[in-house]
C-alpha cells in the first residue's frame, strides 16, 4: 500500500462553503484521499513528505466539451451557431477518422491538464479514440458515445447502430478506473424525437449520462418549439428522454416552467458561458437554477467555439454575468463560483468520487503558485478563494495529480510530447482542411 504525504501553505476543500484550511497537510493512498487537514491535526506519518510552496486545490471538472475540436481551434469566427455548424464544423469533421481524433484529443488533455483540469466530459464522434487518447495522458474523461444524423457522418452509421455502440462501449468501460461511456445525442434538433426517447431508455437501463444540447440559442429553442407546441425539456419529457443520469448543456433559452421540469426530473445542466458568450447565444439563468436545487456544472465547450479548455476562465465569467443578469453584486459568490468548476461540477456528472479534497475521494488535485501579485494581499485565509476566483488564474497552476499519479509538474505535462503533439495537430488540422 503506497502512501504519499504533501504539505502546503493552504487548501481549498471545493466544497459548498468554500473551506480554506491553512498549512495543509494532504495524505494520498493508493490514489485516493486519505486524510487532509491542518498541520497540527495531521496524523502520525514516517514517510517522505513533499512541500508545496503555494496552495493545493481539486481538481477542476469540465462538465462540457468537444475537446478534439483542437483540429478546428478559431475556424468560422464570428458565424452564428448554426451557419458554424453546417458551413463550417460538419463538413470538416465528416473527415475525420480515429486517428485524427486521438491526436487531437491528446493535445487537448495535455492542455486541460496544465491547467488543473482533471476530468472532463467529452461529447465527440469515435469514442474509442477519445479514450485513447485519454488513458495516454493519464487524466479521467466521461465519454458520450455518438448519437448524430447529419450530411456527411453515414460513416458512423445508421442510429441504430450509434446506439448499440453505445451500449457495447458502454459495458466494455465499466471495469475502467478512468474511463466512463454514455451517450451523447447532439441535440433535439439534429436527432429524431422516438431515437432520443431510446437513447433516454437505453441510458436508465445500463445506468449510463445521457448527455444533449438543449435550448443553446433563441432561435433552436422557437423552432423546436412552433414545431411541436412545447419548449425543449418539456419535449424531451414527453419522449420520455428524461429520468436517470441526464445533463443538459448550455441551457440558455430556458424559462421558469422549463427549469421546474428540471427540478422535477433531476436534469443536471452543463453551463458554458464563455462559449454562450463568445457566439452571442445569451446568458444563462444561472442563479434560478441554482435557487431550484438543479445541479449545476461549469463547462468550456469546445476550443473551436471558446477558443480553449481553461475552466478558471469560466469560474470567472459565470460569476461575473449571473451578477450582471440579476444587477446584484451578490447575485454569485466567490465560493458558489469555485463549487461550480469542482464540487458542483462532480456532483452534476453524478460522480460523488470527484471533485472535492475530502477523504475517500479520488486523489485528483493540482498545486497552485500564489507567490504572486495576483494573491497580495492576503489579511484572511478566505482571501486565498477569493483572489483564485477574481485574480488569478491557469497560469498559476504549477502542478496537477490525478489518482495520486503527477502528471504536471512545474508546468509541463509528463504524459505528452507537447512539441510532437502540436506538429502532428497542425499536420491533420490542414490536410482536414484540404
């Protein structure tokens, strides 16, 4: 049985409260949490210790993104989504093949790496290659399974199809320690309505997130709606979508009956506002949500619409539009801000083992530089989490574990070639382009 014992300067627990404990001491075992707390509660321990010269925190759980769209990083700026997606997005990635989204995938899990992103969940075609990629750099993924119908995507075949390798993916993943599958239908307008109705059956039959866009710009949510004479979820409630393990990304065009149906059928939602922001699709009713008990996680979306994976990005600027959308200062606290890129992320990916520095839980942490102008001054340790949420950001981020395994360290990923991962991303991002 391996042990390890770290000591910092400070801990933020990523917990609801936003608990700083100051000259932490945090003991790993066999990849999990062992023990955290102050110095001079910690228990008896003979082994080597390693100090950090700064604070350590979990690591941060994206609960949205496309990461191998590192192929397409900026292309079509400035389009609105759907033009994006047709003119843009889909012709490129009818293309792809495996290999392409391996690389990609591990450039992009070097990236979240560095910047203390230890899971993510990932909504893009040929899963396997995802999860490749993924057990390469050592970090963890959530992986959604396709489900799409779109000009160009036969080669993934029909969706039937989609949904039997879903579930075949889905079974051969479930002894992985890193590596989770659901299933991943783009959206409700992309998808016939009775194939999302048997994607909702087959993930509450093998317990698998079911994860889908929904209500992303006004104009999917007035569509959908003149179409069928309901909003979104409370279409994808009568199809008989909802119950289980259900995350809904971006969320945006959602009005107060809308999110009751979420509260009603426990629907976790993924929310993006850098991405929301960046396409002009609006702003998200955070602070309703988070008023109606609905879990709530923070996700990038993909670097082609963001145009990166940095999560502390999105700590911030959720923070700061569910304050401009309420005219309240007060609207988003620093602590509810953090709880959203960890604990809250966690708990909307229903993955109880992450995202909090807490005994029992998996030993996913990452170290944080705060010797620092963007940490001065410092007159309480509730200070440290304030100044991480407003201040400071990725690039303090020094070092990164995931299952008490140091994968980042002084800044650079151990796991990946990033020269070598770079060149080969250029090379497959232009022949794409050809």
């Amino acid at each position: 049985m391996s042990r390890e014992r770290y000591r910092a300067a400070a801990a933020v627990l990523g917990d609801r409260a936003g608990t700083v404990v100051e000259d932490a001491v945090l003991d790993v075992e066999d990849g999990m949490i062992a023990w955290i707390g102050s110095y001079t509660d910690a228990p008896p321990y003979d082994g080597e210790l390693t100090r950090l010269a700064g604070l350590v925190a979990p690591g941060l759980v994206n609960a949205h993104c496309h990461s191998p769209m590192t192929l397409f990083r900026g292309l079509g700026e400035g389009l609105p989504l759907d033009r994006w997606l047709q003119e843009v997005m889909w012709p490129r990635e009818a293309r792809l093949r495996p290999a392409d989204v391996t690389a990609a995938m591990r450039l992009a899990s070097a990236e979240m790496l560095r910047c203390g992103v230890t899971t993510s969940v990932e909504m893009y075609v040929y899963a396997d290659a995802v999860a490749a990629a993924v057990h390469e750099t050592g970090a963890r993924a959530i992986v959604m399974a396709p489900l799409l119908a779109a000009p160009g995507w036969e080669h993934l075949g029909t969706l039937e199809e989609q949904l039997e390798r879903a579930a075949r993916q889905a079974a051969e993943a479930e002894t992985d320690p890193m590596i989770e599958v659901g299933i991943g239908p783009h959206a409700a307008y992309t998808v016939p309505l009775d194939i999302l109705g048997r994607a909702g059956e087959l993930a509450r039959a093998h317990d698998m997130m079911l994860h889908i866009h929904v209500a992303e710009t006004e104009d999917e949510a007035a569509e959908l709606e003149a179409e069928h004479g309901l909003s979104v979820p409370r279409l994808l409630a009568e199809h008989g979508v909802l119950g289980g393990r259900v995350l809904a990304a971006h969320c945006v065009w959602l009005d107060d009956a809308d999110l009751d149906v979420w509260a009603a059928h426990d629907v976790a939602v993924a929310h993006c506002p850098q991405s929301n922001a960046k396409l002009a699709a609006g702003i998200a009713p955070l602070r309703a949500m988070l008023d109606r008990g609905i879990r709530v996680g923070l996700g990038t979306d993909g670097p082609a619409s963001n145009n990166n994976l940095d999560l502390w990005e999105e700590i911030r600027l959720a923070a700061q539009l569910a304050r401009l959308r309420a005219l309240d200062a007060q609207a988003l606290s620093a602590a509810e801000a953090f709880w959203l890129a960890t604990g809250g992320s966690a708990a909307a990916v229903d993955r109880p083992d992450l995202g909090q520095l807490e005994p029992g839980r998996a030993a996913d942490f990452c170290h944080v530089d705060i010797d620092d102008v963007a940490f001065i001054p410092v007159e309480s340790p509730s200070d440290l989490l304030t100044h991480l949420v407003w201040s400071a950001g990725s690039q303090h981020v020094r070092d990164t574990w995931v299952a008490g395994r140091r994968v980042v360290a002084d800044g650079v990923c151990l796991t990946v070639d990033e020269a070598a991962a770079r060149a080969e991303v250029r090379e497959r991002s232009a022949a794409l382009a050809r």
